[in-house]
C-alpha cells in the first residue's frame, strides 16, 4: 500500500489530535492557550516535504498536528499516528486503535528525533496549546487525558515534561500556572522550566501573572 492524502474527514480515526467524534465521542476538556495555527502546520509540512496528513504504507493515518520553525531552519512538530487494527472486546466501539503521538525534531542542526509525548493513554488525544522557539529551545504546551504539560527541548533531548495546570500565563520569561482551589500562583522560568518559588495571588496580579480565569475569583 502506498502513501496516500485522500480520505474522508468522516472515515478518520484522529483528526487535529482527538478522536473522529463520529466515531469515537468527544473528549471534554479544555486549557489556556491557543489552538494551532494551520499555517504553521502547511508551511511545516512543506519544508518537510510531506502533507500535513497522510495515510503511510503501513496503513496508518499521520497528521502534524502542531509546528514551530526557527530561523536556522529547524522544524519542531507533533504527529498523531493511528490505526484500526482489529477487533478488541474491551476497545472503543470494540475496535483496538493503535495510537502514538509524537514529538518530532528535524533540520540542520542534527539528525531526526522523535521521543512519545508524556500521556495517561494516547487515544484520549493531545490538544496543543502553545508552541514557540526560543533561541535554540522549543517550548510546548499540551492538554492530554487528565493534565497540561509543558515540554522543552531542542537544546536538550530527550524532551523534559513538567505537569503544570489548566489555567496558565506566560508574561515574558516566567510561566506562572495555579491549580484547583490554589491561593498560590507556582512559577517555571521559561523556555528552562526550572521550577520558582510560587507567589501570592496579590503579587501575580501586581506582576501580570494571574491566569485569565483566576482574576475574578
């Protein structure tokens, strides 16, 4: 079977890195930050030399699903790989979806990585919500089943996860994230993601780093 482009939205497993809520449902959840922008995705996709979404020669569909491009050529992405691979009585819709999101490093710098993205199971999907180079380190911000992750790399692989929260800001070279029911606002230093000393909420606010949907409770 060779690579192929052509399918059906509606015949999907995946798409934009959730499941086909036609066949699957639709995972609710949700994160500060911004979808991906597509742009960034098809100019990826060109430099690679690839679609955007493909299905491969193993029968498998492969989607970038989020992208980032620095000046030195460098190409910083994210690929959901699935498949139905047969009956599972425990499965969903009794299907066994074989699922793998991966974070992806390719250009001139050195040779293609790629390493799986920190989840509780990939077929619950991974909604990315920020996606930046800075200097020589990528930054990524992600949702998956149960929690936010940021990730670093690019000056460093393999890539370093830290669990942050939903409700995140991120004002110049600090990342500041509360939890639930927090009075406290923790902090990583950013694109390095060392963990700070947290602050209060007062002190955020004088700062500007209180996430949006804590500044009115």
């Amino acid at each position: 079977m060779s690579p192929s482009t052509k399918m059906d939205d509606a015949d999907r497993l995946f798409s934009q890195g959730r499941a086909n809520p036609e066949k699957f449902g639709w995972p609710i959840r949700s994160s500060a930050g911004e979808r991906p922008d597509p742009e960034r995705i098809g100019e990826a996709a060109r430099l690679l030399g690839r679609p955007a979404f493909l299905v491969d020669a193993d029968g498998y569909e492969c989607e970038i699903i989020g992208a980032a491009t620095n000046a030195s050529g460098d190409i910083a992405y994210v690929e959901s790989r699935t498949k139905d691979v047969g009956f599972n009585q425990y499965g969903a819709n009794q299907r066994h979806i074989d699922v793998s999101i991966r974070i992806h490093l390719a250009g001139k710098s050195g040779p293609h990585r790629s390493a799986e993205i920190e989840s509780y199971n990939p077929f619950f999907g991974c909604d990315i919500r920020f996606f930046e180079w800075k200097d020589r380190t990528v930054v990524l911000i992600y949702r998956e089943k149960h929690d936010t992750y940021a990730c670093r790399f690019g000056d460093i692989w393999p890539p370093r996860f830290v669990e942050i929260e939903d409700d995140w800001v991120l004002n110049g070279n600090i990342l500041g994230y509360v939890g639930y029911k927090e009075k406290v606002v923790r902090r990583l230093s950013f694109p390095e993601l060392d963990v700070l000393d947290p602050i209060s909420a007062a002190e955020a606010i004088r700062i500007s780093l209180l996430p949006q949907n804590r500044r009115a409770t």
